[in-house]
C-alpha cells in the first residue's frame, strides 16, 4: 500500500499538466434565504470529488477539465442548512456556468420538508436509499438502528437498547442464516469501514455448537436481554448516535466495486464537518433518556473543526434499574484545506465511544446473577482528498483508518448443582480430576482488544467524447483485523453448572487470545468505470466494475454491474448483478482447542480425600484450513415512473448465500483403556489400574465450516409524492415480500441407543436441514406540513400482510451409516428401503405450513414537530398510539399465545439550534 501511494505522488508531480483542451467553470453566489445575506464556508461539490468553498462574499468558482458534453451533480451542503442539489448540463457551447443557491435552515419552516427514505438516483446501486439530514432530526432516533427502520423491508419497534441491534437485508431467515446475513453487511462511516472481524467476545463455539455470547439471553420480568457481544453477527448499532449524521446512503442490492468484505449490502454514513450552529437535543421517552450537542467551528479561511458529544441512558422500564445500557461518546472533526487554491483537502476524524450493559442483582430475583459488558472504542481516521490532474487521474482520495477498543464481558452467578466431578486439564490424555463443592460462585470473563488497520486509495479520471462520458476509478485497499486481549478468564474446575446434569463438551477451558495471537489481513484491488450517454436518442447509465480480493489467502473476483435505461420521458428500466465476499472473522478462524471429557472411574464416596475421577481428555488443536469467505450472488431487476409530484418504483430481486458459516460434527474413534480401582484407602485416593480391555469412545469433532446456504427473493415496492401544496401533505407507500429457503449442507448423526460391539451400523446418518419462511408488509405515510407555523404531523400505518414458516419433511430412512470404526458409507438410494436398514430408521417427519398468525393486523404511529420561533423545535412522538394489540391464538387448539404489536410507546425532544 505504501508503495502505491508513493507511485502515485511521483506520477502526480511528474505528470501535472492540462490534459484536457477544455475546462468548465461553475460560478455563483451562495446566499441564505431568511436574511439575504452572502454565506461563507459552504461547501459546493461537483460530481462526487471536486469541490470548493464558498468565500467571504459567498462565491465560489468550480474548474472541470473535461471534453465531455454530461449531465453533473451540483451538490451545496452547510451544516445546519438543507442540502440542495441540482442537475447541470455542460455543453462545449457553453463553457461557463453560473448557478446561485440559496440556502434554507434545516427546520420546519421550510417550504418541504421530508420525512421518509428516498432513492438515491446518484448512486452506483440500483436501488439504494438515502436518509438525508431532515429525516434524521424527524426521526427521534436514539441509535442507528431505529433509524435504519425507515427503509424498505424493516419494521418500526419500539426502541430496545437492552439487547444488541443488528440489521438484515432483504431476508426473511432466522437463526445461523440471519447471522450470517448480518455480519456480512458493512457499515461505513466517513470512509472508515466498521465491522465484527475482530470481534472474539463470544464461547468457543466448538464446544456449545453455535455461537453465543458470554451471559447467553437473560431473562427478567417476563423479557430476555442478550449483551451487546454479537460474536459472529453484525456491528452493533447501538454504538452509533444519529445526531451528529449528516446523510446516509442504504445500499441492499449490488454495491460499486470499491467496497469489499461485505456479502449483503452496506450502509454508508457521513457525519456533520465543517461551520456549524450549536445544537442541543434532550430527549426523554419512557425509560430512555437522550442528551445531544454538537458546534462547528471556522478556526480560519482552511480550518475548521465540528465537535459533538452524546450521552444515552436507558432501562427497559421506570421502576427499577436491575438493568440498564449506557453510551457515552464524542468526536472531533478537523478539516484542512491545503494551499492557496485549496486543491488537498485533509480531514482527521476522532471519535470515542463507551457502551455499557450492565445487569444487577435484584432480591427479589430468583437467580444471582450478574451480567456486565463493557466496550470502550477509539477510532482515528484521515481521509486526504488531491484535486491534482495527470495524465493517469483527475483526482484521488487517501484513506488510513484505525479502529481500537477494549471489550469486557462478565458474568457471576451463585450455582447449586451438587457435588459433580470436574476436571481442568488443559492437555490431552488421563488425568485425575476433582469434585466441585455442591454450591459455589462462578465467575467468568472475556477481555477482548480487537484492533482494526485500514488504508486505502482510490483514483479518478473522467474520459469520453461529446456523446457518450467515462468516469473510470481505480484503487487498493489494505485490512489488518487482530485481537490480543486476556482472552477467555475463569476457572475451569467451577464451571457454570445450573443443574446435576454432565456435558462432555459441558467444561470449557481458558484461553488467552495473545499467546493465540489471532489476526488476519486482507487486500484488494478494483475498477469501475461509470459510463453515461444516449442509445437511439435515449439516456443511459451504465457501470461495470471488477474487484478482486485476497482474503486468508484466498482470491476472490467480484463482477459488479448496474445498468439503467430511460425508456420514456417518465419511464426509467434498470438492474443489476454482482458478486461478493465476506472473509471469516476471528470467532470463525481462531475459536480455540476443543475439550471433550471423557470420564473413565467416578468414585464418590462424600469423603474428596478418599474419591476418584478418572477422566481422559481429549484435546482438538483449532484448525480453520478449510474455512474460505463466503460469497453472495446478486441479480436485480425494475422500474421507475416519475411524473410530476409522483414517484412509482417497483424492484424485483434473487440473492443466492452460498458458503455462510456454521459450527459442524465429524465424529471420529477413540480407543481407551478400561480402568478400575484395586484398593480403597483411608485418608487417600483409591489406587487403579488399567486392564487388559479397551474400549471404543466415539469423539464429536467439531469444527467451523461453509455448510449454510440461503436464497432469497422478492420484491419493494415504492410511491411517493412531493408536497401538495394544496393540502399541505406528501405521500408514500413502501410493501415490501420477502421470501427466504435455507439449507445446511450437513449430515446428522444420530447414534444408536441399542448399538452392541460387532453391529455394523454404529450411527445412522440422515440428510441435511432445510426450512423455508416469507413475510409481506406494508407502511403508509401521510405527513402534513404548515411551513408557516413550523408544524409537522406525521402518520405511519403499518399492515403485516403475510407471514409463514415452512419445514420440509424427512424420510425415515438413512442416507449413510457410520460402522464401528465410525468409517462413512453411503447407502445408494435405491437401496435405502432394504429391510437390513430397519434399525436406523427414524420417525417420519411430514412437512409442515405456518402461517402466524393467520389474518391481517395494522399498527398506527404517530409524530408531530413544532418550531416554537427560530432555533427551538419541540417534538412528541407515539408508536402504537392507538394501542393495536390483537390477540395471537394457536390455529389448531386455539391456545393464546400473545399478542401482536409491542405496547404503545411515547416520548418527547427539545431542540436548541442558536
């Protein structure tokens, strides 16, 4: 990466020249609409990168060197004010272009304000959405999450910051596949790409079988709380405030080819820069309590910096404070212009975040336990923009980023199981165990230090002719993920035993993850050129890009393609492929040794002197050499028809999963001598011997594998309107059907409970699980808009359409069987039915249909935002204000089973802007 970039500082000083016969100006005067005044420090883009800032007298001058006849984004962007954007045409009769803005505040006094996602028609994707900064402050969101609810496909809950928040894209699955779904989602943040790679907060899931975090689900007053750990999922969105974000961009189908390690899509969030008023958000809704500020300052003509501060506060309810999540956090942002014609623009991001869970013991509360999570993270990030041309670039961007933090989980509990035997021998082989007391305390830990180093650079340079415009970009990126934290922290001779039942796998073991020392890197290349014109007399937008990777020594190359055609004045037809990876994470790669007790004498006679346990241990060094990223395959298609104040857009879609991940059991022989006790003694253990016999152990040997695969189809569909000023309102209406089948491509095991030494059939062998679900639902939107008085009342109606479950029968036969040597052999299928098969047969499983619950329902939100004068904004927000909550029934007993829709939730938000 280093060598890149020094390449391309020598081509930029070396090859600095006027490529380009002819150069475009766009001229103006920035000015504000309330006072008429002129506004400096405005910051006024050109397509994606070139860019400059208004003067003193709100002016500003753009320069592309171009031959190219285009259609260019003329993007005008202050802090505090609402973002314009305008569409001009450069043509080479004309070469200077003046274009004037006036700039609104960002409050309910202006003539539109919008409350609801939108198409982002200047993306690379398709069909990605944009959040701008009115929909933020509409929003009343206290995470990213909440948020992220106003996208198609999503549902509007109530907020709940007592559990990690991730989010799945254009899915219905549940269980391993919604995991995989939600880890290989990126989210992005100034150019910093934020993820769960080095996220190790979890239990060896070779030893549960599946990935858990260390406290599991938490159960209180009739709720159940998971930390916010997500070993193997999605970021937890909980960490990221929304106040101080200027835009985001969702993006659920094929991203450009810029962005990597990501399988599902991306969010990609910029945050507030630049001059800015002081802004003060206090909000309070039930048990959650929100406090926002933020203020930019101009320092000079190049430097500014923008500093906020968030603090959140939340329980699951007023009365008692048995658990609670707390966010604390802040972050500065320094902008730099370099030079007298301020052609490099520098920005240094710090940002400090803390989050806790925390779960205390309540006397009343039947167990003693306690749950603790805490996160404390850094982030520094530089991203350095060059406004220099070549004959190579017009222009390119360097990005170094480093992610930081300090995790600590922990869990205390007072256990009652009785005295059972226990080992915590951390090598392979027999060795003498103990017995633990019949109640004790047990406290475990987990203190990760995940680490994150990035860097990157993209190049820029717009080809073409007067009919058809190339904007060719090309770049490198570099990923270091690692985590040398204390690592696993407990003893294992008091293990977390809450009954007199014993696992094999039931006795974990301690790891440190810097003697582990897990790490991996990544890096990447791409190009994508962006190609823009007219076919038979019609505007088109093609761009095809290719990205390849190297992931834990894996390549990996990624087509990508998103194309759209204006069929008609009002008629756009689009689609788009594309093909993506997701590397593992270190959970995946580095999960630890597996343990497998296998008792050999248990003698107790309730004296400990004058006991035995005999165990062997068997130990499975982690071996991921099997494990490779895992891939998503793309394929879109749609329509959009806009005329006028309307807006029509349907998208249909097919996602095939292949590769996720999953914990997976081999089973293999292991031959043990048979012990037993030749003398008892007083006072001392029993001496014993080895016989002359052995006996056969089967040993599980699990490990983590590509075994999960889902596809995924459907289709969104999307109307809006712009505001009709006649009644003051605007429109829109999102459905979204999704429809998800999973398969896990692995054998079940299940052993013989009747199995005698000699019997050739020690484990029946049956087929892989396979289930299939969908849901449809819609939201409306109606919101009524005074610009005159200020006020804003917005109406949600949700309709849950659809939603069903579906398993798939089971034959009773096997599909294989595992002799005494656990050796596999597969049974032809013509021959499954033979008779000699009839002892592994199995009960049939017929397939099943749920549909739950078996009728429409709706849900009803409501909001209303008043500007009480210039810079105070009062907002009161209600979900469920209505309090829809129909009863769900057992379709066949007819049994209750809860009702539908969460209670309603309300709450209130000042805002301060001076």
């Amino acid at each position: 990466m280093i060598k890149l970039l020094q390449i391309a500082l020598i081509l930029t000083f070396l090859n600095i020249s006027s490529a380009f016969s002819q150069q475009y100006i766009i001229n103006g005067k920035v000015t504000d609409a309330g006072s008429k005044e002129t506004l400096p420090y405005v910051t006024v883009m050109a397509g994606q990168n070139v860019y400059a800032l208004t003067d003193d007298n709100g002016r500003y001058e753009i320069k592309i060197n171009s031959n190219v006849a285009r259609t260019i984004t003329l993007t005008v962007r202050l802090v505090g004010k609402k973002t314009e954007r305008f569409e001009l045409e450069l043509n080479p009769s004309q070469m200077v272009v003046r274009k004037d803005v006036v700039l609104q505040d960002n409050d309910n006094y202006m003539s539109e304000v919008v409350v609801t996602a939108k198409r982002d028609d200047d993306n690379v994707s398709v069909s990605a959405f944009k959040l701008g900064k009115e929909v933020i402050d509409q929003s009343q969101a206290n995470s990213l999450a909440e948020l992220l609810q106003l996208i198609p496909g999503q549902g509007i809950q109530n907020p709940d910051l007592q559990s990690g928040q991730t989010i799945n894209f254009r899915s219905a699955n549940t269980g391993q596949s919604s995991l995989n779904n939600s880890f290989g989602i990126s989210i992005v943040m100034n150019d910093n790409q934020l993820n769960n790679n080095a996220n190790m907060q979890g239990r060896n899931p070779t030893q549960t079988g599946n990935f858990s975090s260390l406290g599991g689900g938490t159960g209180f007053r009739n709720s159940s709380f998971e930390g916010g750990e997500n070993p193997a999922g999605g970021f937890d969105l909980r960490q990221i405030a929304v106040g101080n974000i200027e835009s985001i961009e969702v993006i659920q189908g094929v991203a450009s080819a810029k962005y990597g390690d990501l399988s599902n899509g991306a969010v990609i969030i910029e945050t507030s820069a630049g001059k800015s008023p002081i802004n003060v958000s206090i909000r309070q809704a039930r048990a959650d309590q929100n406090f926002q500020v933020s203020k930019g300052f101009q320092l000079s003509d190049n430097h500014s910096i923008h500093a906020n501060i968030d603090y959140l506060y939340s329980r699951p309810n007023l009365r008692d404070e048995v658990k609670s999540f707390k966010r604390i956090g802040g972050g500065l942002m320094w902008s730099a212009f370099i030079g007298k014609k301020k052609l490099i623009k520098n920005t240094l991001d710090l940002r400090y975040n803390t989050t806790l869970d925390d779960f205390r013991i309540d006397p009343d509360f039947a167990s003693e336990r306690v749950v603790y999570y805490e996160r404390r993270g850094q982030t520094i990030s530089n991203r350095t923009f060059f406004n220099l041309k070549s004959m190579f670039f017009d222009n390119f961007k360097v990005n170094f980023s480093y992610n930081g933090s300090y995790d600590y989980a922990f869990t205390e509990q007072f256990v009652n199981p009785g005295v059972l035997p226990v080992t915590g021998f951390l090598g392979e082989g027999i060795n003498e165990g103990t017995y633990h007391p019949s109640s004790y305390l047990t406290m475990r830990a987990i203190e990760g230090r995940p680490l994150n180093l990035s860097s990157r650079i993209d190049f820029e340079k717009i080809l073409g002719n007067n009919k058809t415009s190339h904007n060719l970009s090309y770049g490198a990126s570099y990923r270091f993920d690692g985590n040398f934290g204390a690592g696993r922290i407990f003893d294992p001779t008091r293990p977390l035993r809450t009954s007199a039942s014993i696992s094999q796998f039931g006795n974990e073991r301690p790891l440190s993850f810097r003697e582990t020392n897990p790490f991996m890197e990544q890096f990447g290349l791409y190009v994508e050129d962006r190609i823009s014109g007219n076919l038979f007399s019609r505007a088109y937008k093609f761009t095809a890009g290719l990205r390849l990777d190297n992931q834990i020594g894996n390549w990996s190359y990624s087509p990508r393609i998103n194309a759209s055609y204006k069929v008609g004045k009002d008629l756009l037809i689009y689609g788009g492929f594309g093909l993506s990876f997701k590397a593992p994470g270190l959970i995946h790669l580095f999960p630890g040794p597996q343990f497998q007790d296998i008792p050999l004498i248990n003698y107790f006679n309730g004296r400990e002197a004058e006991s035995l346990f005999l165990v062997y241990t068997y130990q499975r060094p982690n071996d991921a050499s099997q494990l490779r990223p895992m891939s998503t395959r793309q394929r879109e298609v749609g329509l959009k028809y806009k005329k006028g104040i309307f807006d029509l857009g349907v998208t249909a879609f097919l996602n095939n999963s292949n590769n996720g991940f999953s914990v997976n059991s081999n089973w293999v022989p292991l031959d043990i001598p048979v012990y037993e006790i030749t003398e008892l003694r007083e006072n001392q253990k029993p001496i014993y011997q080895p016989t002359s016999e052995s006996r056969r152990y089967a040993v599980a040997q699990r490990s983590i594998l590509n075994r999960s695969n889902d596809k995924s189809y459907g289709f969104e569909f999307l109307f809006s309107t712009e505001k009709i000023e006649s009644i003051n309102s605007s429109f829109q209406f999102m459905m979204t059907y999704y429809d998800s089948y999973f398969f896990a491509d692995v054998l079940q095991y299940q052993q013989r409970t009747n199995y005698q030494l000699g019997d050739p059939f020690w484990f029946a062998v049956y087929g892989g699980t396979q289930s299939q679900s969908g849901n449809a639902k819609g939201l409306f939107t109606v919101n009524h808009h005074i610009s005159k008085l200020g006020l804003i009342m917005t109406l949600r109606g949700e309709v849950f359409l659809y939603n069903y479950i579906r398993s798939f029968p089971s034959t009773d036969r096997a599909v294989g069987y595992l002799d005494e040597n656990l050796d596999y052999f597969e049974i032809p299928e013509n021959e499954r039915d033979n008779p000699i098969y009839d002892v592994m047969s199995r009960t049939e499983q017929r397939g099943q249909y749920f549909r739950e619950p078996n009728f429409v329902y709706y849900n009803a939100h409501f909001n209303m935002s008043k500007n009480l004068g210039k810079g105070v904004r009062f907002t009161f927000f209600a979900n469920n204000f209505l309090n829809i909550r129909p009863e769900n029934l057992d379709r066949t007993t007819g049994v209750y089973l809860g009702l539908l829709n969460q209670d309603p939730y309300f709450g209130l938000e000042l805002k301060f802007t001076y």
